[in-house]
C-alpha cells in the first residue's frame, strides 16, 4: 500500500526536517529516477535548528556537517519509505532543486536572488527530496503572487553595507571581499544584512547561531572555489 503525504510528513518531522511540498514529476523536471511523484525536505525558520545542532555532525569539527547530516538523515528516510533520496549538494551535475521548489509550493525568485516564501519569507531551506515511483495523492496546489511584488521599499536592496544587490544582479566578489575584511565580522557571524531587512515572515527569522553557521559555510565554500 503506498504510503501518504501525511506519513511522509510525520516520519519527516519526527527526523528533523518539514516537508516542503510536493509535486507529479514530468520527464521535463530532470529527476534522476523513475519516479511519479517527489516530495520537498527542508527547514522552516529555526523549527528543524535544534534537532540539527544537537547531532554528532554539528559537533565533530569535520568539514560540511549539515550536508552530511541530512543525506544520513534522507538516505534512511528513503530507506524506510521506499523512496530515492536526491540532494542540492554534492558534485556536478547539480540538481533543478531551485526549480523543483517552484513548482512544490508557492515561493518565487526574490530581489535578492534566492527564493522567498509568502509565510516564511526568506527564512527557509531544502536539504533533499525523496522520489516515489508511486503517483502519490496530493492537495491542489495553492498559488500566491511574490511578496516582492507588493514590496514598494525593498529595503533589502538598501542595507548591504557594500551594495552587492542590485535588482539586476548579485555582486558576490564585493559580498565575499566584506566577508573577508574586519568589516564584515557582524555579517558574518549574525548573518547577512540584506537578507534581515526583508520584513516578510520576520517572526521566522533565524537565530544569531543559525544565521552566523550559514555564513560562515558560505565563506568556506566561496574560499574553496578560489583555491581550485
């Protein structure tokens, strides 16, 4: 008997992750499996935080603890559902996660480049995706315009110390060269400026530790790219 969104979304959470929605996958969508249907996994606010921070991963000093985190936390929720586990992370080539995204539940591309969610804002993740190959039963899906639209201030455009955002394009050289510089210590360890001045879903925005880990894995992997 197949299993149901609704015990996905238990077992998920009982794992540490939310489900991020799910759609009927197509041959158009590039999902690498013979699959019908793939349900998001991720973070919302600082819900799923806690669970991560506690686990050995977070605490054994090696490289990439939340990605090794989640394919354990997946691989094992794949195993026990009898699902693919997919991932955003790895090597080439990447996975459509991004576009997978959009059409799972109603975010969009926001002015800052990554997607914004109508309740969660820009306070949200996706750490993998398991792939069924049975047509799972899903709930209509629900739509609603970006909340960029209705947005006349964008104060996030404004509140990069170094101007990296523009509605045209994401300058990452002047945002890593802050990053790096003593300038850039609050951005790094409390989290992107831009990113805070977006006042959708502000009741969900992460904590200074939260906020602080992702940046500083940001860094490690712009320095990485540059020794290659």
């Amino acid at each position: 008997m197949a299993v149901t969104l609704e015990q996905i979304a238990n077992k998920s959470a009982a794992a540490g992750l939310a489900t991020r929605g799910a759609f009927h996958s197509t041959a158009k969508d590039g999902v690498p499996s013979a699959s019908s249907t793939v349900v998001m996994l991720g973070f919302v606010g600082s819900e799923q935080w806690p669970i991560f921070a506690a686990s050995s991963e977070a605490s054994d000093g090696r490289p990439h603890p939340l990605d090794r985190w989640s394919r354990r936390v997946i691989d094992a929720l794949a195993a026990e559902l009898g699902a693919t586990a997919l991932f955003p992370f790895g090597a080439p080539p990447w996975l459509p996660f991004q576009r997978w995204a959009m059409k799972a539940e109603p975010v969009h591309r926001s002015v800052l480049g990554m997607l914004i969610h109508p309740d969660w804002g820009l306070w949200h993740s996706y750490r993998g995706a398991l792939a069924f190959a049975e047509r799972l039963a899903l709930p209509a899906r629900v739509e609603c315009p970006s909340p960029c639209d209705r947005c006349a201030a964008k104060p996030c455009l404004a509140a990069c110390p170094v101007g990296a955002f523009t509605p045209e394009r994401y300058d990452v050289d002047a945002c890593v060269g802050h990053l790096r510089s003593p300038r850039g210590t609050d951005c790094l360890e409390h989290g992107c400026r831009a990113r805070e001045a977006c006042p959708v879903g502000a009741e969900h925005r992460y904590s200074g530790e939260q906020a602080g880990f992702h940046m500083r894995a940001f860094l490690t992997s712009r320095n990485a790219a540059s020794d290659v």
